[in-house]
C-alpha cells in the first residue's frame, strides 16, 4: 500500500500548520501536499495549552485556536485542508524514513514517498524514567505537550480541587501551568534545583520579582532541590513527593516540566545531527537536499548571535516553516534565514518579551516595584538581547528593533540611566539603512548609530493610548 505526493510534511503541529498555509500562499495544486500526523486533531496553536486552555471560566477549545490564529491570520481548520486538496492524515505515527529512498513508513503499514521532506515532529516531554525516577503513569501524575496531555491535566485539576498540587521543574512549563493551577484554586508548590525560576533566561533580579509575584497569589517555592521519589496509594496514585534533603511533600496532584527531547530519531545516521536535532542550512535544508527541518526540530543557523542553535519557541517554528516552503518552492528569490530570537510568556496578569541572546552582562532598567521593567545583554561592546516585562505593542517593537540593530554600547551606566527610552530613541528614528522587519530582515548591524537620547512627551502619550488598547486586546487573547 502506498501513495505519493510532491510535498509530505511530517509532524502536525505548529510549524506544519504554518507551513501548509504558506504552500496555499504559494500556490501548491491540490492532492500534491501531504501532513501526516500522530496527533488526531489538525494543526493548532500549542502555547494556548498552558494558557487558555487551562482557565477555569470559558477555556479556549479547539478549533478556536487552530493555526494560524496566533498570528491573527486564517485559522485552518480541517475543512481549509479539505478545501485546499491538502492531505491530512491524522492520528498516524511515521514509524520509520528512508531519505534516500525519499519515503516514509507509518505504524498503519503505509509508505508514502515524496519528492521534498518537511520534518517537523516538535520535540517531546522528558519523562521521570530518563531520570531513573518512576511514576509517570501515575493517575495524577500529568506532563504537558500535547492536547491528550491538557486534556488530562484538566480531568485531574477538576478532580481535586482545593487541593495540593506539586510542579516539578522552573522552567516556562512550570511557571505556566503553576499560575493555571492557582487561577484553579489549587495550592501550589514549585520545586527545582536551579537557584531561581527560569534559570535559562532570568537574572536573579528578574527572577525575584515574578517569585515575588507568585509567592503573592500562594505559591511555595522550594529551590536546589530534585525530586527523588512518590509515595503511592494502593491505587496507584501518587500520595507524596520526596525530595533530596528537603523532605516530603503531601501532593493530590504533580505536573512534571523538566524538559523537552527533540524529535530527530526517525533520521538519526540518515541526516546530519547538531544541538539533538537536524542541522539546516539557511534555507532550512538538511544534508540531504530533498529534505527540510523546521520547528523545534531543527537546528539551524542564527545570523545574529553567529552560531546554530535549536530554538523551542513558538515565533521560530512559525517563520521557520514558512522559510522552508519558501526555500522549496522558490529557491531562486529566497536567502537565508536571518531570524532575530524571540520569546514571550503570559502568566497572571503579567506578560513578557525577550528579543535576542542573552549573553554577556545585564543592564536592568525601569521600576522592579511596580509592573513595567527590563534588561539589556551587552557583549562584545553591543547590544545583544533585550527583555521587557509589561511593556506595550510598540514597546516591545522598539526593544526588538534594538536588538536587531545591535548598537554599540559604550557606557553601561548610560544605558541604565536611560533605561527603556534606550531603545525608544532608536525606534524613533531608525536610520536610513535599518532594518525593515524585525523578524526576519536584513539583520543590518550598526556600528555607531547616532542616538536620540530623549522620548519626545508625544510618543510617550500615544505609547500610553497604545498601551490601554493592548492591554484591553491582551485580556482576551488566550494563546
Ligand atoms: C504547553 C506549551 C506551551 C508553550 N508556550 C509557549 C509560549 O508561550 N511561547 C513560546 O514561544 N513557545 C511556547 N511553546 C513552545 C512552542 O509551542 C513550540 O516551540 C512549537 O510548538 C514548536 O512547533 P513544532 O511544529 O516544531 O512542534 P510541535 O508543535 O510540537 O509539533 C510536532 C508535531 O509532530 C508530531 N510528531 C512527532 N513525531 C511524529 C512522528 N514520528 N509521526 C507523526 N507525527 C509526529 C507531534 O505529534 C506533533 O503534532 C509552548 C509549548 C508547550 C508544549
């Protein structure tokens, strides 16, 4: 049994949903695209499954937030594939690849050969056995990566409520899930082994305030410390956590967000490997020709920080799919990829932007006490990355076009002094030259860009007209 198609892409999440809007944009013919995945339901926004998927009043259910609502364009949902003659088989896994061969084996039996290979199977949960720890399977014991998984975490909140709940691990699951565990009046208790939250990102500054914020709605933090065991009932069910030299822990519920794996195995002495996921070039080709990576999948190099890197964000999987097709369908009008880094998280009523890398020394800047501030990475002498927590559409615009320019920065203190409007001044008047899209431009690098030091009041009253209207708009986006 088999079947053939020009373009099959593999894997069904972000990024394939992304990529078959791009094909329609394209003008892919009908029956010559192919999806094929594990997943039962057609492609959709996975942030929105730590976030409105878990409120407690009126949560997101699909197909509201099918891709691409996230980028407020069409949401796709299976009747657009339908429509488009686009292929999509779901609920099958691609158990086996042959890329020189150029075709897949499904668990169904089937072989489906191409002609290019969009690869984008994601990255999956670390489970507790890779730690040598056990209970995984446990009823109450939830992970989170897919839509089975949210739909089980949702059962096992509904089944406890007022009750305690342990998350294990500081990282963006952790924080996620912990405040969509409090805003579900459990008692949560976070537990990690770094010295804060979100190590990977956050200074310790940074880190302090959303603590704080979290310690302020209930929340226990219990750091530089690992999970080394559950006690069970006799149903099976985790009773306790314990935990290396800092006892044990009364629990009705556990969420476990210690990581993630990429999905490469199907390619592994097929492809060449880097970063634990599929090396791209600039047009997010593999090293086999025919075959593409995208997503969390791919590692693939970074022009602005000068390096490949693997990225688990959201923004990457989607500009890195559209990429591919691009790269595919019109090899001769695409470059490379020149992606500036960007990720966001929403929790509470809080809300974050980082643009860049974050290497080399912080700049923190704005009011910590209050609810707007951030930082700039400095290394080498430029401006290389920049968060801002509680900023508007434009702030976060201006701290992104910032960091694309990656300006020289010649005295830290100044910088701090001028904090924010730093990056406002360069937004305010971009030189002739700069860059025209601040996530995939032309990744222009000013050396000595003469700077506007000072905001004029006028930006400031219409950042503050925009600010109510993103902060009105941001209350009902739920991805
Ligand atoms: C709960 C959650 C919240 C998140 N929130 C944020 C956020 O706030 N901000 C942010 O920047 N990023 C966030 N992310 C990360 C972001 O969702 C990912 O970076 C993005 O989904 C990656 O897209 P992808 O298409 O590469 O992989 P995925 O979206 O994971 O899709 C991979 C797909 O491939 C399928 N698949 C894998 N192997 C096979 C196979 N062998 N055969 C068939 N199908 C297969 C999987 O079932 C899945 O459908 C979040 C992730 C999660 C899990």
């Amino acid at each position: 049994m088999g079947r053939a198609f020009v373009y099959v892409i593999v894997g069904g999440g972000v990024a394939a949903g992304y990529a078959a809007h791009e094909f329609v944009k394209r003008g892919v013919s009908r029956g010559e695209l192919c999806i094929i995945s594990e997943e039962t339901v057609a492609p959709y926004e996975r942030p929105a499954l730590s976030k409105g998927y878990l409120f407690p009043e009126a949560p997101a259910r699909l197909p509201s937030f099918h891709c691409c609502v996230g980028t407020n364009e069409e949401r796709l949902a299976p009747k657009w594939y339908k429509e488009h003659g686009i292929e999509l088989i779901l609920g099958t896994r691609v158990k086996s690849a042959d890329v020189r061969r150029k075709t897949l084996l499904t668990a169904t039996g089937e072989t489906i050969s191409y002609k290019y290979l969009i690869v984008a199977t994601g990255a999956r949960a670390l489970k507790l056995e890779e730690f040598g720890l056990n209970g995984s399977d446990a009823a109450n014991v939830c992970y989170l990566r897919d839509l089975a998984d949210a739909d089980r975490l949702v059962n096992v909140m509904k089944s406890c409520p007022g009750g305690n709940a342990v998350v294990i691990g500081g990282g963006y699951i952790g924080m996620e899930c912990t405040a969509s565990l409090v805003l579900n009046k459990l008692n949560v208790t976070m537990v990690f082994p770094e010295a804060h939250c979100l190590a990977r990102l956050f200074t310790p500054k940074i880190a302090k305030y959303y603590e704080e914020f979290y310690q302020s709605k209930g929340v226990k933090f219990i750091k530089g410390t690992v999970l080394t065991s559950f006690d069970f009932n006799s149903d099976g069910k985790v009773t306790a956590v314990n935990l290396r030299n800092s006892g044990k822990l009364l629990v009705d519920m556990v969420v476990i967000g210690i990581g993630i794996r990429p999905n490469a195995s199907l390619f592994e002495g097929q492809l060449t490997m880097e970063k634990g996921g599929i090396k791209v070039n600039g047009k997010m080709q593999s090293s086999n020709s025919s075959v593409f990576a995208v997503g969390d999948v791919a590692a693939f190099p970074v022009k602005v920080v000068g390096e490949t890197r693997r990225l688990e964000h959201v923004d990457s999987a989607r500009k890195t799919a559209r990429h591919a097709v691009a790269s595919i369908m019109e090899p001769g009008k695409t470059g490379d990829f020149d992606y500036l880094p960007f990720f966001y998280s929403r929790v509470f009523t809080l809300s974050w932007q980082f643009y860049g890398d974050n290497a080399g020394e912080v700049v923190h800047f704005g009011d910590f006490s209050g609810s707007s501030f951030g930082a700039y990475w400095i290394h080498k002498g430029h401006l290389v990355g920049s968060f801002l927590e509680g900023g508007t559409k434009e702030h976060y615009e201006a701290i992104a076009w910032a960091t694309r320019l990656k300006p020289e920065i010649k005295d830290l203190s100044e910088l701090e002094r001028q904090g924010f409007d730093f990056a406002l001044s360069l937004r305010q008047k971009p030189p002739s030259s700069g860059p025209n899209d601040i996530g995939g431009g032309l990744g222009l690098i000013v050396e000595k860009p003469s700077y506007a030091w000072h905001a004029t009041a006028g930006v400031i009253v219409a950042a503050s007209i925009a600010a109510f209207a993103y902060w009105y708009g941001r209350r009902r986006r739920l991805w």
